[in-house]
C-alpha cells in the first residue's frame, strides 16, 4: 500500500476511535518505497537529491510522529497500533491510563518476543528507542525461545518506533525490517544515528521469512504484552462497515492538525 493510502487509512480510524466508534485496532501493512520525516527529522539526513530518489521510485512525506528519518517499503511489516490508553493500566496497575513512555516500551518487548520466536537475540539500547540485535557480549537472558537465539557480531537496528498520542489515542507505531532491502536505508541517515547498521531479520537468520508469519507472532505478542483478545480482520469493511475514504491532508496541515489537543510525540 502506498504511504498516502496508509496515513488516509490510519486517519479515518483514529478519528472512529476517538468517537468510540471502533475499538483498540492494529493496522499492519507493507509500503511502497518511502522516506518519512518525523516532527524532529533533519532534511541533511536525506542523503540523495529529490531528482536521484524519483529515478529509484521513493516517495518522501512528513508526517506528525515523533522521530527522525525512517526508511519504509517492501519485505518491511509496519504496525499502526490505534489504541485509547485510557483504561490500559501502567506498570503496577498505579495509574488507569498508559503513560506515552511505557506505551513505547511495551512496543518494544512485542518486538522483541517476536525476534524471539524466530531465534534472534534482540537488546534495546539506553537512550535509544527502537529494537537491535544483540552481540554475543551483551546478550542476556530474555525468556524461552522457540529456536536457540542467534547471536550478531555488532548491534543492529532491526526494528524502529515512532508513534503519535493525541487524546489518549494513538497512531503511527513500528516498522520491522523482515526481508527489506537494506540497501535503501544507504539513502538516509536512519533516525538521524550514523554510527549504528541496519539490519534485517532475513539478513540475521540468511532465509527469506514469511511476512505472514511475523505478522501473526507481532499479533500474538501483543496479546499477551497489552493482555488483551486479539481478533484477525481480513479487511477494513469487516471492522468499518463504511468506507475509509478520506481526503489526504499535507504536510502542512498534518502538524497543525491536533493544535489544540493534547499531543505526543517519541
């Protein structure tokens, strides 16, 4: 699905969530090539002329989350969590509404029991959102597996986050990088840190990994990590009823957008 097409979608749900229309929802999908540009993205990060990135078919957006400069596209599975965190008990059940800060967290440890289950040692790193292979050095306990971990040479970036709150409800959320092409993340500065790789499942375990079986292990594990029922849709209409066809809002307006609403933004 074309990014234009996701945010649309996205939207319109957030929106029905809002109302209380629908509930908690999770929208996953596979882009076609695009750079996105977070509240806090640096133009300098985008490493290509607009001239070199249309020769290789990669659309560039902004859009409101929080973060820098990410890269999204075939082989990748993206999460839009739209959820009400009112409601969702923090860390101890001491607060009825999820703070912004564990919400990210818990993002985290689905994506890390998902790299679990496919045997990939995965780490977060102080100070940085996101999820990264785990070098033998700094490997440590993380539960059972289903396959014995493997292990990286060097911490890499194999799944990133970036999420939007706006009155308690969420939007934007994850990209894990399953069979991605790595070679386009060459076009950017991935979230603004030169200093780390990228990394993919696929490169990690050197065999193509089913985009629907990560889809079904994030689904899982995010079940267990929210503690909620999760109940696969086959399509929008199904959770709809009506369609989802809103217009596209640009740049401009998607950071005027929630002027007056309580916002976030990681």
């Amino acid at each position: 699905m074309d990014y234009a097409t996701g945010i649309r979608v996205q939207q319109r749900l957030v929106d029905l969530r809002k109302e209380g229309s629908i509930g908690d929802v999770l929208l996953l999908l596979e882009h076609n090539p695009v750079i996105t540009l977070g509240r806090n993205a640096k133009r300098d990060n985008v490493l290509v002329s607009a001239e070199e990135l249309a020769k290789r078919g990669v659309e560039v957006f902004e859009c409101d989350r929080g973060g820098d400069v990410t890269f999204h596209g075939p082989g990748q599975l993206v999460g839009y969590p739209i959820f009400d965190l009112r409601g969702m008990n923090s860390f101890g059940g001491k607060r009825k509404t999820l703070g912004p800060v564990e919400y990210v967290r818990r993002l985290e440890d689905v994506l890390i029991g998902t790299c679990i289950h496919f045997g990939i040692a995965t780490q977060r790193i102080s100070g940085l959102t996101g999820v990264w292979t785990a070098p033998e050095s700094t490997q440590t306990e993380q539960g059972s597996t289903l396959r014995s971990p493997r292990v990286s040479a060097e911490a890499g970036k194999i799944a990133a986050l970036g999420v939007h709150i706006s009155r308690a409800v969420t939007s934007h959320g994850f990209a894990l990088n399953v069979n991605t092409e790595l070679d386009y993340f060459d076009l950017i500065i991935p979230c603004g840190i030169s200093s780390r790789p990228v990394t993919s499942m696929k490169r990690e375990l050197d065999y193509e990994v089913s985009l629907e079986e990560v889809a079904h292990s994030v689904s899982r594990n995010l079940g267990v990590v929210f503690n909620s029922q999760v109940l696969w849709l086959q399509d929008l209409e199904s959770l709809l009823k009506t369609s989802v066809g809103v217009p596209m809002k640009p740049p401009a307006e998607l950071r005027q957008m929630h002027k007056e609403e309580d916002t976030f933004w990681v």
